[in-house]
C-alpha cells in the first residue's frame, strides 16, 4: 500500500467536499486489469481514474451528495 495511493488521493479530495468515496474491491480489480492492459503502468491508472472521476469531481460541489460507491460496472461505463 503505497504512501501517495490514487485512491487515498480521490477520496482525500472528496472529503473535502464532505463527501465519502469508496471503490468495491472489484473495481479496483477492474481498474488494475485496464491498466495492465493499457501497458504503461501508474500512467495508465492514472488516466484512467482521471477519466472516470472528472465528471464526478466537477458535479460533486453543486449537490447534496454525501457518498459515492464505485462499483466494477461504473469503472467499465455501464453504471
């Protein structure tokens, strides 16, 4: 477990906004295997998180949302 972990990143971000984010431990399955796939290592998880978290970081500060719970379906685009 890494000092500087992505995910430990995101939900210090969230938090801020008063929001709880937790990732199902197949999502970060999921997440691990697209990475793997992509070839460029943290490149590639980095990305990827950016992608699926941008909509939710600039939607976040405008709702009453208090948690949010990535599921392996949301990281593939189908949740």
């Amino acid at each position: 477990e890494p000092k500087n972990a992505l995910i430990k990143q995101y939900a210090k971000l969230m938090s801020m906004e008063g929001v709880e984010l937790e990732f199902t431990p197949e999502a970060l399955h999921e997440l691990a295997a697209m990475a793997i796939n992509k070839g460029t290592g943290a490149r590639a998880l980095r990305s990827i998180l950016e992608r699926l978290m941008l909509d939710v970081m600039f939607d976040v500060p405008r709702s009453d949302i208090t948690g949010i719970k990535i599921s392996r379906q949301v990281v593939r685009g189908e949740g």
